[in-house]
C-alpha cells in the first residue's frame, strides 16, 4: 500500500463528450455513465454511453451505472455500451455476480452498497472476492420507487470508514460530496476512491468552477486508504 496516496477521483453522471472531456481535464481518473434508472439524474441512452465511452482516453476509466437485475440482461448492456467498468447499483445477487465475473473476465465489477446503518457492514464484507471494488452510497432500494444513486445525501461516515477497514476491498466514497467536506470525508473514511455526482454541478450541469474548488480542496492532501488496493488502480 502506497504511503503517499491520493484518493482517485470518479466523476458520475456524465451527460455528453463535452462533460466527459471537462472531467478529464480537471483530474478525473474516471467518468461515470448512467443507464436507465427508477430515479435520479444522469440518465442518457445507451448509444451515447457507447460514443462517450468511446472519446474518453486510457487509462481514464469509464463506469456503465447499471439497474439491471440479472447478469444476461448486464451482459447484453455491456456489449452495447463497451465501458471498461461495471457499476451494480443494486441488489442482484451472489449468483448473477459470479456469471458477470466467469462471462466479463476482463471488466472490473463494483458493487454499490446503500450505506443504511451496522447492516451494511456485513453486506459489504459479503462481497469479498466477488468485485473488484465497494461504492459506498446513500440510496435506498427499498421505496416503491427505489433510490440508485445521485441523491446528493450525505451518510454515517463511521460506518463506510468501518467498510473500508474490514471489507477487504477497495472502496469508493460516494453521497454528499464535494469542495468543503471532501477532507473531512478522506481522513475519516479514508477510501482509495472519491465519486462525485451533485457537488461538481450547478443547475444539472457539471461545473468548471466547482471542479476546480474540489481539485483544489485536495490539494496537499495525502491519506494512506484502509480499504485494500489492487489492479483496479493500475
């Protein structure tokens, strides 16, 4: 584990090339794409997921956000989006996850978990050797119309710090982040990885200003992360 570490920055709901560039740009090592979804902002269409996708330059990672519930109906996705990450934001189980991994061996796998209270914690932990990473974030899948993300909700951070010294995997911070508490959230949480959505935007719109105030709130910071690190950063 790299003693000198800067947690690696995701930037969700990317809406166009223009977005995706505008990340990039400002330090993103990777760009979050959203599929349909029962709620919440980001939402594009397949087709426009594959052409970002396809603009974005290695070693940028490109995230499919994904509500599907079986690994066919995620395979079937992935081939028609070709992201190098797969993101699960919901609950599909320890079954379909193991066909992902036999039948996508070369993508990464993450594994959202909608951080709830202690519970989440076993969840998370359920997951080792399953995924390549956690996302740790504030949904809820249980509402009539469930929360998948983007809900600009911050959670217990004492609980994802947990998660991240237990879980035995990588961990992304997600919910509630931006300029003003994203030092607060390393050094408690202290993830390998950071994923803004609502912080970096204005009006739906990701924000040259905003991105810039979060790239410079990290300036200076350097954290050892808890959770483990793998070939997920190379």
């Amino acid at each position: 584990m790299n003693p000198d570490y800067r947690p690696y920055i995701k930037i969700c709901c990317i809406k166009s090339r223009c977005e995706a560039a505008l990340a990039v740009s400002a330090g993103a090592s990777a760009i979050g794409l959203v599929s349909a979804m029962p709620s919440g902002p980001g939402v594009i269409d397949e087709d426009l997921i594959a052409e970002i996708a396809r603009s974005v330059p290695p070693p940028v990672a490109t995230f499919l956000l994904t509500s599907k519930l079986s690994a066919e109906e995620i395979i079937d996705q992935h081939r028609r989006c070709r992201t190098s990450v797969i993101q699960i934001v919901d609950d599909i189980g320890k079954k379909e996850v193991k066909k992902l991994r036999r039948r996508l061996p070369g993508i990464k796998l993450i594994q959202v978990i909608h951080v709830s209270g202690k519970r989440s914690i076993d969840e998370a932990k359920s997951f080792k050797g399953k995924v390549d990473a956690l996302l740790l974030d504030s949904g809820n899948r249980h509402p009539p119309v469930k929360e998948l993300g983007g809900t600009g909700r911050i959670h217990d951070w004492q609980i994802s710090r947990r998660i991240s010294e237990e879980a035995g995997l990588p961990v992304f911070l997600a919910g509630g982040l931006n300029a003003f508490n994203v030092r607060e959230a390393v050094n408690i949480v202290r993830p390998f990885a950071i994923d803004l959505c609502s912080g970096v935007r204005s009006q739906g719109k990701l924000d040259q200003k905003k991105l810039s105030s979060f790239f410079q709130a990290l300036d200076g910071l350097i954290t050892k992360p808890l959770s483990a690190q793998s070939a997920f950063d190379k």
